[in-house]
C-alpha cells in the first residue's frame, strides 16, 4: 500500500466510526470522486455530508467549490453555479471559484 491509500483507509475509517469532522468528509468527498464514476454519488454525497456538519465557516468554502467543480466536470452548470457563489461568499479571495 502506498501512501494515498494509507489515508484514504484512515480517513474511510474516522468517517465510518461517525466521526463528525467537516473536513475529513471533505477529503473523503474528494478522494471518492477522485476515484472515478462508480464513486461519484458517495463521493457527493460525502461533500454534502460535510455541509451538514460546516456550511457557513470559511473552511466550508473549499466543499462549496468541491461541489461545484464536480457539478462543472459533469456538465451540471445550474448546480456548479450556486456552489460556486457559496463558497465566494464565505472566502471572497477563493480564487479558484472566481
């Protein structure tokens, strides 16, 4: 095993013991659309999971974009959009959801 699979299976078993950290399902949500289509809906739903727990700090600005790059790469333009402004309106320095 190499290193990213290391974290991968640490981060996958923090999540499955119910740890309730924003940003480890972040970087779950991440990793699983990482991986590729057969991960896409766990990987979102991931992303989302992390909302529920931080979506108003200027951390959650880099799930907002998560969400929105993904909604983007898979031509979901109406729902990148609204992503994209979340997280602008927490970090208006975000650069990379200008």
């Amino acid at each position: 095993l190499g290193y990213d699979d290391l974290a991968a299976e640490a981060i996958e078993g923090a999540t499955g013991r119910g740890l309730e950290d924003a940003g480890l399902w972040r970087t779950r949500g991440e990793g699983l659309l990482a991986v590729g289509p057969s991960h896409f809906q766990t990987g979102v739903d991931a992303l989302r999971h992390a909302l529920t727990l931080d979506s108003s700090t200027p951390d959650a600005a880099n799930t907002w974009f998560a969400l929105g790059k993904y909604y983007l790469d898979n031509l979901m333009p109406g729902d990148a959009a609204p992503a994209f402004a979340s997280a602008l309106a927490l970090d208006g320095a975000h650069i990379p959801a200008k």
